[in-house]
C-alpha cells in the first residue's frame, strides 16, 4: 500500500470532499458503509502504485454495491457485476506495456464504472458522483500520466467518439424522461460525455504536439469536472427533498413546489442555470472552454478530422439547447405553474441536514459561477503535470463585466418603468386565453389542462423519430426498449447470496494485493 | 486619453441607437410586410405608441403566478440587451474588449430564451406550456446552426470575438461561395428565432399558437411592455448581428469620430435594406406545418456544415 500525493490526486480530493460531506449531511452519516466507499474513494484517489490503485477500485465497488443494497435491493446487482468488470479489465492493462490494447481496457474498465451513475436507480449523490469523477480521475491517470510517453493521437479519438456517443442520447434523455431522477441521471451521462470529448481532445493534442489546444482542453475538462460535482449533487438531493415531500418524483404530478417549498426550489434554480450551462452560471466557463477547444481544433489537422470537429460542434450545440430546454422543464413544470396533485400543494419545505447540504454546495459554486478565472490559476499545476510544455491562457469569458452590463440594462430598465409607468398592481384570475376560472371543488384548476412533462417533451420526440409506444418504430425507442430489456435482466441475474458474491468480490481483491506485493 | 473618451462615447451612442431604433425597425418591418401584401399598413412608429400605451396600462398578477413572476421579463430583458450592446453596429473598438467573444453571444441568448420558455410555463396554463415546447424544439436547430456559422466565421477569419471577425472580414474582403453559405443558413435561423417562419400562424394573426407572444400571455402592464421590447429587441439584434458579420464595410472607428457619420449612414442603410430582404422573404413562403420546420432547419444545418467543408477545401487548395 503506497500512497503519495500530486496535484492531479489533490483536486480530485477537493472535488470528493464536498459531494461526501453534502452526501453525509444529507441523511447517511450513520452509515458505515457510506465511510468505507469514501475510504476506498480516497486510497483510489491517492495510490502510488497500480495494485493499490485497482485495489482501491474495487473496494469502491464493493462498497457502492453494498450501499445500493441498503437503499434499493433490486437495483444493486449491476454495482458488483461492473466493479468486477473493471476489476478484471483493470488488471490485465498493469501488466500489458504502456499500449494501444492497455488504453482501451482502462477505458471499458472506467467507463463501465462511470457509466454506473447514468442508471436511474443510482442517483444517489455519494454512489453517483464519488463513482464518476474516480472513473474520470483513473482515466486520466492512465491515459496522460501512466501511459503518456506512448500516446497515440487515435486514443483521443476513440474518447471523443465515445464522449459524443454519451453526450446526445443522454442530453435528449434528459427532456424525454419524466421522472425527475431519471432526467437527472441523463444529464449526468451527458456531462460525463462532455468530459471525454475535453479528455480526447486533449489527449489527441497531446499526442500531436499542440501544447496551446491541450492546455485548453485540459481547462475545460477538468473546471467541468469540478463544476458538475458541485451541481450535479445539488439537483439530486433537493430531487430526493421533493420525493420527501410529495411522494413522487414524477413530473407530471408535481407543479408549484416554489411556493411550499421556496429554499429548495431557488436552489434547485441555481444548481439548474449551472447544468444548462447559462452564462453567470457555474456551467457557462467549462462549456465555453470546451466549444473554444473544439473551434481551435477545428482549425488544425487533416481534413476530415476538421470535418468531424464541425459535426461535433454541431452535436455540442443540439446538447446544450438540448439541457437548457431539459432544465427549463425541470424547473418549470416542477417548481412554476399550479400543482397537478394535492401532494405538490401541501408540499413543505424540508430543513436541516438537506437544505445545509444544498447550501453548502451552493456556496462552494459562487467562486465558479464569478470567477472561474481564479480557479483555473489554481488549476495551473495540474494541467502543467498532464500536459508538460502547456502554458494555460487565461479565460476569455469575464463574468463580473458580463454581470455589470446586465445589472446596468436591467437596472435601466426598472428605473425606467418606475419613473414613467403607471405604478400599480392587481391580483386577478389568470386570463388562460380567455378561459373561466375552474371550478370550486377543483382549487388549483383541472391538472389535466395544464403542460405536462409528457407533452412538453412531446414535440422533440416526434422531430427525432418517436420516443413514444404510439408510434415505436425509431431507432430512439428500439434503444430505450434495449435498454429497458438488458435492467430488467440484470435484475434477473441470479445472485447466489451477497455474502458469497461479497466474498468473491474480497478474494478477488486479495489477489490483486497479492500481486502486487509479489512484483 | 481622446481616444478612450471617443470611445466611451461611441459606446453610448450606439447604447442609444440601439436601444432607441429597436421598436422603428419592428415598424419598418411591418409596414414593408403590409405594402408587399397591397396594403397601406400602420404607421412605422405604430410600435412606440403600443409601448406608450403599454405605460399606462395596470399590471394585472394571476392569482396562481409564483414569486418569480416578475423576474422572467427582467432576466430576458437583460441578457438581450447586453448581447445587442456587445455586437458591433455603426462602429468597431468599442469599449467591451473581452465580452464580445461569440460564444459568449450564444450563452447570452441560451439565457434570453431559457427565462423567456420560464415565462410561459409560469402560471401553468396549456398555450404557454405548448408554445414553450414548441420553441424548445426550434431553438435545438438554431443554437447549433448558429455555432456552426460562427465556427465557419472564426476558421476563415482566425479570429473568435465579433471585433476580430470584422477587423479580419474588412482586411480581407471578398464574396467567398463559403460565406455565402454561412450567410443563407443564419438567415435562417434569424427567420426561426425571431418567429419569422410562417408556422400555422404568421406574425400578426391573433392565434397565438406559435408565436413568442403565447408566452407572455398572462403578462399585463409593464412586464408585457419589457416582453415586447424584448422581441423588438431581438429582431434589431439579429438584423445588426448579419450586417455585422456578413457587410462589415464602411464600418466607422469608434476612436476615430470623423469616420462615425458616413458609418452611421451606412449601418442604417444595412438596417433597412436587411429589414426589407427579410419581410420579402416572409411575404414569398407559405405557411408551413410546424413540424415541417425542422426539416427546413434541418437544411439551413447543412449549408453551415457546407460552408466549413468548402472552407476547409479553399484552404487546403490555397496553402
């Protein structure tokens, strides 16, 4: 067991430590569990040596696998199931020479794990997020340092590819899903997807000896990863606040949470301007680092490579049109409007733990919604450890000068009104284009003639061939009914016993020592 | 010490122009719609009179609003109008150095139009639930065919702020068959942004099915009267943004200000010209099914990725 600390692990260490401690103060701190996945996170994050490293990995997935036990026994076979995988991809790629064949298998080994947080069942914030970002932080391990000398500008492609092949089904799950953590799982898979195409591109300006579009990339990689992780919690707890509160996550039976539950609701709006990526958000510097990666590398390198930069940035752009019109959804369905059940009317406010959990992630996105270019100094080091001549620009993007033009348009505009409008203002029944006011025994108005998440998503899904059973014949709902089809089998696997199951998982690990210590 | 003050005065004038030509432009476009349909049409100033009266009128609140009712209008208002003031009009080197970066651009329209879609589902209601989903939709093809366009831009002019792609667009000027492309497909999302397309219902129908304007339809008062100027608003910002990028010539120079009359001369001859190039595109099409605009999206889309693909060719060709 060797530990040691560079710059790479540290970030990734302050990237954990608020997730775990808002995953802590959100309802799990008795667990000892929840300990133990953060322990084994942590080995991970600070292993000297491949074997404690894997071993770390593997005790993580235990650890998560346990943990889903607990909260959900029917959703936790696929934990052990992809932790072994990793496991045995991982331990074939220490012993293979720094390669093409050892690249992809920490790729399939980490991207199996990383792809664990998209599954539905799995929003929770410690399984999601801590499993996430050490998949990412194993990848780039590997790919930049581990490996470094025998990069090959292909690698950077197979990433990008993959990235892309994240980004677009889950972002158009995000609007299509009308469970709120099922949209909250898709926009994870888009953001893990986001984070490979700035890996790959990277890792392909790394192989071709472009220090300035690596530098670049490697920013708008590694500030997402930060950003998400402060964020992506903070969706999924106050998610888990309403389902406290109502009873449901469905959309379709929420509506008027801001006014039950104001504290949540204003946070969830945050965290939601951060995961659409709009400017003054905590989002808007990682994305607008990212787009400039992909226009400069765009510029350079063969033709069809530049061809398929374009088509990726068109692809970027459906995606971030694509969260803004999820998380407009989200926010407007859930939280504005009239509540579509008397659960969502009596809804309150949660206190304690939740609420401090969310606030303190909130707080911590201050700095990166204003000045992101004050963390990226911090981040210097580690970008200069991946990519070693890289020389980081300063961001383009000034979000305190953007805020005072906005504030100086919008103040304008309020003392205008003040000083020349009529001052007044009038409680009435809302016009609803000329329609009456509903009934008495029906106080919020019939639910079914309000917007529904189903129908808001409605016109995207026809425009991309049918998400709908009513005409199931695109490639769209073939994909959801494999996928459908393959978590109804992983439910079906027939586990012997966790305890076996859990031993084997141990043996498994001891092995890895073994060897390690034999080498 | 001169020319910083020239430009800070530069920069407040074309605040002014901006913010003060807005609703004549809407006018103009009107009243060339109307002429091109055989009719006399309202006056060009119709629209200030709308916003004077507008002023006088009380502000109704629906009784199921939320406590962000207000802030929807506000929050468009202002993202529009720090994007209109970052685009280049009658002059280049104003004063907002760093901001005037496109994706910047974009971001601030993603956010227009996120608090704008908040706006319709606001209180709940089925028309601004719709038309919120319906822009949703449209909206997927524009932002990425306007990132292509000013990906083809900022290729052929190496450059990735809107000053950088003037200054490289005035140096080296020419009708590339590229920029053509690129200046056929941002018309077309300039047409699809600012509900130009005529989908089930054209602009002044009183159905409003599809018009940014179910979305404020339980807007009342001086909250309607910031949505209204926030449309106006983005039609100015889109009409300057491709006299800008596509017929940078003549541009004045902010620190320069004997150049400013023949540039604001110029701009506003772009304006009109753009202006009626538009209503004469939406007088000629007809109505189209709203889910057929996708796939006229869906080719502006193209023409984009053409436009990268025959610069890409240009450039291998030429170095």
């Amino acid at each position: 067991m060797h530990l040691r600390m560079d710059p790479l692990s540290a970030l990734f260490l302050c990237i954990l430590v608020p997730q775990m401690l808002a995953a802590a103060l959100s309802g799990m701190r008795g667990s000892v569990v929840l300990w133990l996945f953060c322990a084994s996170l942590a080995l991970t994050l600070l292993a000297a040596t491949p074997f404690t490293l894997v071993f770390g990995l593997g005790l993580a997935g235990t650890a998560a696998w346990l943990l889903m036990l607990r909260l959900e026994r029917k959703a936790a076979a696929p934990y052990i199931g992809v932790a072994l995988f990793s496991v045995a991809c991982l331990i074939p790629a220490m012993f293979l020479p720094p390669g093409g064949l050892a690249f992809v298998l920490v790729l399939l080994g980490t991207g199996a794990m990383a792809g664990l947080a998209a599954l539905p069942q799995g929003a929770s914030v410690a399984l999601s997020g801590g499993l996430m970002n050490v998949s990412v932080y194993v990848l780039i391990r590997y790919g930049f340092i581990a490996f470094g000398a025998a990069t090959q500008p292909w690698w950077g492609l197979v990433l990008i590819i993959a990235g892309a092949a994240c980004v677009l089904p889950g972002a158009l799950g995000a609007i299509l899903e009308v469970d709120m953590s099922a949209v909250l799982a898709s926009t994870s898979l888009a953001q893990l997807g986001l984070t490979l195409v700035a890996l790959g591109i990277a890792l392909r300006a790394v192989a071709m000896h472009n220090p300035a579009l690596a530098a670049l990339a490697l920013q708008a990689a590694l500030l997402g990863t930060l950003a998400h992780a402060l964020f992506r919690p903070m969706l999924i707890i106050g998610a888990g606040a309403v389902r406290h509160a109502t009873g449901t996550n469905s959309l379709d039976w929420l509506g008027g949470l801001l006014r039950g539950m104001p504290r949540v609701g204003m946070l969830m709006l945050g965290a939601a301007a951060g995961m659409a990526s709009l400017p003054l958000g905590p989002g808007f510097a990682p994305e607008f680092l990212l787009l400039h990666a992909v226009i400069a590398a765009a510029g350079t390198g063969a033709i069809f490579a530049r061809i398929g930069f374009v088509a990726l940035l068109a692809a970027l752009g459906f995606s971030a049109a694509l969260a803004v019109g999820a998380m407009v959804r989200l926010i407007g369905l859930g939280f504005l409007g009239r509540p579509r059940s008397l659960r969502a009317a009596a809804a309150e406010d949660t206190g304690g733990g939740t609420l401090a959990a969310m606030a303190l992630l909130g707080v911590l996105c201050i700095p990166l919604a204003l000045l992101p270019g004050v963390v990226l100094g911090a981040l210097v080091p580690v970008i200069q450890l991946l990519a070693p001549q890289a020389d980081p620009l300063p961001l383009a993007y000034a979000p305190l000068s953007l805020a005072l033009l906005m504030a100086l348009c919008g103040g304008g505009a309020l003392l205008a009104l003040r000083r020349f409008a009529v001052r007044g203002t009038r409680e009435v029944v809302a016009w609803n284009g000329g329609f009456g006011r509903p009934p008495v025994w029906l106080p919020f108005g019939d639910p079914t003639t309000q917007p529904s998440a189903t129908g808001f998503a409605e016109p995207v899904a026809r425009a991309f061939g049918g998400w709908h059973p009513a005409n199931a014949g695109g490639g769209l709902a073939r994909l959801r009914r494999l996928r459908v089809r393959l978590s109804h089998a992983a439910r079906r696997i027939p586990l012997p016993s966790p305890l076996a199951l859990m031993l084997a998982a141990l043996a498994l690990c001891l092995l890895v020592l073994i060897l390690g210590q034999g080498s | 010490m001169f020319q910083s003050l020239a430009r800070l005065l530069a920069t407040l004038l074309h605040a002014a122009l901006v913010f003060g030509l807005a609703p004549l432009l809407a006018g103009l476009i009107a009243k060339y719609r109307a002429r091109l349909l055989g009719r006399r049409g309202p006056s060009v100033l119709q629209p200030y009179h709308e916003l004077r009266r507008l002023l006088h009128k009380t502000t109704l609140l629906p009784e199921t609003m939320t406590e962000l009712f207000a802030l929807w209008p506000l929050v468009a208002f202002s993202a529009l109008a720090a994007a209109a003031l970052l685009i280049p009009g009658f002059c280049t080197g104003m004063l907002d150095p760093s901001l005037g970066d496109i994706i910047t651009l974009v971001g601030l329209l993603a956010l227009a139009r996120a608090a704008l879609l908040l706006a319709g589902l606001e209180t709940g209601f089925g028309f601004g639930g719709a038309t919120a989903a319906r822009i949703a939709l449209l909206s997927l093809f524009a932002e990425a065919i306007l990132l292509v366009v000013l990906l083809s831009l900022a290729l052929a002019t190496h450059a990735t702020t809107l000053n950088g792609i003037i200054r490289a667009q005035q140096a080296h000027p020419g009708a590339a068959v590229s920029l053509g492309f690129a200046l056929l497909s941002l018309l077309a999302v300039a047409l699809a942004e600012n509900d130009r397309i005529p989908a089930e219902s054209g602009g002044d129908d009183q159905e409003p099915a599809m018009a940014h304007a179910a979305l404020a339809l339980e807007y009342s008062g001086r909250y309607l009267l910031l949505l209204e100027y926030t449309t106006m608003l983005r039609l100015m910002l889109w009409i300057s943004l491709i006299a800008a990028l596509f017929f940078p010539f003549f541009m004045a120079r902010a620190a320069d200000p004997l150049t400013w009359p023949a540039g604001l001369i110029l701009w506003s001859a772009k304006l009109t010209v753009l202006a009626a190039a538009l209503s004469l595109f939406e007088v000629c099409t007809a109505r189209i099914r709203l889910f057929r605009v996708p796939e006229f999206l869906g080719l502006a889309m193209l023409l984009g990725i053409l436009s990268c693909v025959l610069l890409f060719i240009s450039q291998q060709a030429g170095g």
